[in-house]
C-alpha cells in the first residue's frame, strides 16, 4: 500500500512539472515565429504561440491587428491549470478573419468591382460558401457565408449581379461570383457611396472563424480582452457542429471574457456540439433532435465532460443567426455581465435559431446581469432547460419575436428579477417555469397543447429521465408587475395547473383566473421608457408605493415554488442549496416584509429616472 502511495504522488508531481511550466509567450506584429516567444523576441502569430504553449502557460498578445485562424492545439488539464490567451495589458489587440482587399476598378456610379485568384482563399472560398442546413429557410435566394466591409462595417449581399450594377438604393450591396474549378478567381462587385475603396479600408472574410479549435475536447482555456471580428461563420442547427467567430467545439471549462465579438455572417459565440456524419440530416424534426441527443450522450455528454463554461463582460453584435448559440455544449455555465446587440436585424434569410442567447439543453445553467437589446429575439432556451436561472437581465427593443421564449422545456426553471421591456416579454410553449418578479411591459403568448415528446433529465445530470408531451400549464408568475398589453389570462386554457399570487396589473393589464386577488389598477399609467445616456440606459417610469401594501405578497422560495409536474423535482440551485428571492435586480435586500412587486424594491412615489445598465 506504502509503495502505490508513493507511486501516485510520483507521478502526479512528474505530471504537473511537465504540463504546469506557468511560462509566457509573447507575440506582437513585429516578430517573428522563429523566436523562442519572450518579450524581447516576440512570435508573430498567435497560432504559434498556441502550438507552443502548455497547461497552466499564458499566452499574452501585444498591440496590433492579426488576421488569422486561431486553433488551439491543446488545452489545459484544469481549471487552475489553463491555457490563456490576453490581449497585453492595456493594448488594443484585433483579430480578424478578414483581410484587406484593395486595386478595386470604379464601373458606372458607385459600383466597384475586383478579381482575386481562388489561390488566395486556398481551401476555403466564403463566396462559394452557401448558407444552409436543419432549420434554415433562406427566403428563395442564395445567401453565402462570404461578407465585404467598408471602414468595419459590412455591406449586404445582393440577389444578383443586375442589382449591384444598378445606382444605390437605401443599402449598399455585393455581389461575387466563383469562376468553374481550374479558371482562377473570384470576382467581387460592391457598391461604395461617395467613397473610392482604394483609399478607404474595404476587407472580405476569408475564414470561417476566428478562434476556433479544429478538435473536440481542447479543455480550459481563457480567451480574454481580444476584438474578434469579421468570419464567414456557417449556419449553426442544433443537429450539426456548431461552429462559430468564437467556439468552444464540445469542450469543459472555457472562460471567455472582456472581448468584443462582432461581424459574424451567422454566430458570434458557439457553445456548442461536436460534428458527426448525421449533421443536418435530422429532417427538420423533433425525432431528428431526439437522436441528436443520443448521439451526443453516445459522444460524451455528460456533466463530467461537457460545458462549465463562463462567458462574461463581452459586447457580442452583428451577428445575422444569434450572439451566443449552445446546443447540448452550455450545461452547467454561466453567462453574465454580457451586452448583446444588434443580432438578426437584417433578416434576409430566416430559420429556428436567431436570437440574442439560443440554448438548447441550459441544464444547470446561469443567465443574469445581461444587457440586450436590437435583437429578433432576446433569449430563447429550447429543450431541457432544467435547474435553468434567468435573472437580473435587462432586455428591451428586442422584435419582432420577444425578450424570452421558452420552448418544450419541463424545467424547472427560475426566470426572476428581469426587465422585460419589449412589445412583447415572453413566449411560452413549456411547462415547468416560475417568473419571479419581473417587470412585463409587452405581450404574453402561450401554446396549448403542444404534442412532441422532448426529454426530461436525472437532477442535475445529462440523463435522460424520459420524454413526454409539453400540455402547458405547469406555471408560476408571482410578485411580477405587469401593464399595457400584458395579458396572463391567456393561461385560463391551459391544461395543467397555474399559480399565480402577488402580481400588480397596470394601465390595462389584465390577470389570470389562477389568481385568487389580483390586484388590478388600470388609471394608472406608468410612462414608461428606456433612455440611452453616454453613461448608460436609465429606466423612466412613475411608480407608487401603494403597490406594496395592495396585496398580501409573500416571499418566493423553493417551498413557495413547489414541484414541477413532469420531472417531479424542486426549484432549487445547481448545488442543491434552495431559492429565497429575497434580493432585486440590483442586489438590494428586500424587507422581509411588504415586498415590492417587480424587480426593484420601490422605494418612493411619482416619476424615477434609474440608470439599469451598467449598474456596478
């Protein structure tokens, strides 16, 4: 026994001396990857600072725009004993998936037009690149993967090439076509207002994404402090490899933080699932995902495995699927403290997927604190979104679809001290959730009787329990505060039970039958809007404290809470521990007693000006 034990201390120690070096490689535009990679003699590519570096090194990257595919080689062995990547301390450090484009000939009126060899993309041409796959509808035409940028900001494809060489419109268009295998180039027409882009900077993608590992499994790695922009990202399905500007490929313990993650032709950030021979094969089907998930649990999927990742303090815009997609790959993560803006707002094509945060399977999963807004949809958590917490985010000018959607979920799952300021709040065609003190200024849908069998799992695990039927109902709205067209009789059909207690209803909004004394109040207009400030987003709206003592309302906790129907389980934390809701939005203690409905503690009457973002 002495000599195992001694054995096992042997070799841990001779396996932390190998992979725990701690040392740091430079890299900056000026050097070169010859060097060995210090201070004094930088690498060139953060490519070759990755094949280098080993657990528990950093790899810290000096002032400068690089444009290259990062694509990690290996990862950390821990969460102590990571790879890092950082921007140097202070310094602006870009990575594109783009390169500048310039000897651009002028045609008729703003029209412009330039021919590139095919060698220059080598493997991969973005413009012969389409857009396709399980859940993408691409409105009768051919989109490409392919994007041209004037001074950052991208153009918008065109239908055809007679609609290019046509005078501008109200948008600025390309259009490129990809010569026949063996005849050499791909040319590009774009249209540049007023502006010759020799002497502007004009970029096209060239690469599929930015930083982005080519196999499964590159564990704990830190991404920290980068702009990241400009990729010919695929569409990203649940049923198929989820490859996006950033992504983690079907990895554990990635910590993405402080970056800006911008310009992606589909998805900013993937958290999501390896690639198989069944990638979009799944016909469009709730079958289809079904075996997805098998195939996934076949491949790995488990808490062991898969996810613990923390994606924090990034600005994710202008991405035309979604900000952050996570198929299966988010569970038992944290996703806080993120702007999310400017997704989908294009719409030239459509599908099943857009929106600001898309997540299938959020199992033990944590969103708060977000900002987002401009989006086609705020956050849609789809399939077995169980021990899931949506909480402290502000969400507003996000349509035509709404801030949250909670779609074929069992839970539980916790949605409380939101700001849901969109025309419409909530979609739901789920069961098993709690909404928590919220503000809801917009509209509620809710689906009846909805057939497909989807999963439910084993407490906070991957295993699947069992599938069943999403009836509806199964519902819990308390100590939310509600006006205009927010309307919870639209649960009156539902076919399992709903609780409703506490809520205050304003300036029209109407309650359900569910609740025994609403408190209904329809003189009362709040005038709500939200402002943008140089320093932020202020909330203006009148409030009363009369809306505390209307009612008896009580504090929500997990006996509150009860048990869901279908899983039979609790509302509880991921560790177990049970819920008090007894802090708001910003932190704040509520009183133990008369508690404010909504998701701050009011405080005094009449019109408020409250800044809600940032509020640190």
């Amino acid at each position: 026994m002495k000599t195992t034990i001694l054995l096992s201390i042997f070799l841990a120690l001779l396996i932390y001396s190998c992979t725990s070096t701690g040392d740091m490689y430079h890299v900056s535009p000026s050097g070169s990857d010859t060097n060995p990679g210090t201070e004094t003699e930088p690498l060139k590519t953060i490519q070759a600072a990755s094949e280098l570096a080993q657990p528990g090194d950093i790899i810290n990257v000096h002032k400068g725009t690089y444009r290259e595919r990062i694509t990690p080689v290996r990862g950390g062995i821990s969460d102590t004993d990571r790879i890092t990547y950082q921007a140097a301390n202070g310094e602006a450090v870009v990575i594109k998936g783009s390169e500048l484009i310039e000897n651009w000939e002028k045609l008729d009126s703003d029209t412009w037009k330039v021919e590139i060899p095919n060698t220059f993309f080598g493997e991969f041409n973005p413009y012969d690149d389409l857009i396709s796959g399980d859940w993408f509808n691409p409105m009768n035409r051919p989109h490409h993967t392919g994007a041209v940028y004037l001074n950052g900001h991208w153009l918008t494809e065109g239908v055809n090439l007679e609609e290019v060489l046509e005078p501008v419109g109200e948008t600025a268009l390309w259009f490129a076509k990809v010569d026949p295998a063996g005849e050499g180039k791909t040319t590009i027409w774009a249209q540049f207002i007023g502006v010759n882009p020799n002497e502007a900077e004009v970029e096209i993608n060239v690469r599929q994404a930015v930083f982005y590992p080519e196999e499964t499994g590159i564990n704990y790695l830190s991404i920290k402090g980068f702009v990241l922009e400009q990729a010919a990202t695929p569409w990203a399905p649940p049923t198929a490899e989820q490859i996006g500007l950033i992504g983690t490929n079907w990895s554990k313990g990635w910590i993405i933080e402080d970056n800006i993650v911008r310009y992606s032709t589909c998805v900013g950030i993937t958290l999501g699932k390896h690639g198989d021979e069944w990638d979009n094969t799944s016909a469009n089907s709730a079958e289809g995902y079904v075996k997805t998930i098998e195939r996934a649990t076949a491949a790995g999927w488990t808490k062991e495995n898969i996810g613990h990742h923390i994606v924090r303090n990034n600005e994710i815009a202008h991405c035309e699927q979604a900000g952050l997609v996570g198929s299966m790959g988010a569970v038992f993560s944290e996703i806080y403290d993120n702007v999310i803006h400017d997704i989908h707002i294009r719409r030239l094509f459509t599908g099943a997927e857009m929106a600001g945060i898309k997540i299938h399977g959020a199992v033990d999963s944590d969103i708060r604190n977000n900002h987002i807004y401009r989006c086609n949809r705020g956050i849609w958590l789809d399939w077995m979104a169980q021990g899931t917490r949506v909480t402290q985010n502000l969400l507003h000018d996000n349509g035509p679809s709404e801030d949250i959607f909670m779609e074929v979920n069992h839970g539980p799952a916790l949605i409380d001290n939101n700001f849901l300021l969109s025309n419409t709040s909530i979609l739901v065609n789920s069961q098993g959730e709690a909404f928590v003190h919220n503000l809801i200024a917009g509209r509620i849908r809710v689906g009846i009787g909805e057939g497909r069998l989807t999963p439910h799992l084993v407490n906070h695990s991957t295993e699947v329990a069992g599938l069943a039927p999403n009836k509806s109902g199964d519902e819990r709205y308390y100590n939310n505060l509600l006006f205009g067209n927010a309307d919870l009789s639209v649960y009156d059909n539902a076919v399992l039970p709903v609780y409703m207690d506490g809520n205050v209803y304003l300036n029209g909004a109407k309650p359900g039958k569910a609740e025994p004394y609403p408190a209904i109040i329809n003189d009362f207009d709040p005038e709500m809007k939200i402002v943008e400030e140089d320093d932020g987003w202020y909330l203006e709206m009148n409030f009363n404290t009369d809306w505390i003592g209307v009612q008896s309302r009580k504090l929500i906790t997990t006996d509150v809470l009860g048990y869901t129907e279908v899983p039979n389980l609790p509302f509880v934390q991921a560790n177990d521990k049970p819920y008090s809701i007894d802090t708001d939005y910003f932190g704040d203690k509520r009183p133990k007693s008369e508690l404010s409905p909504g998701p701050i503690v009011i405080k005094v009457d009449g019109k408020q000006r409250i800044k809600l973002w940032p509020y640190k």
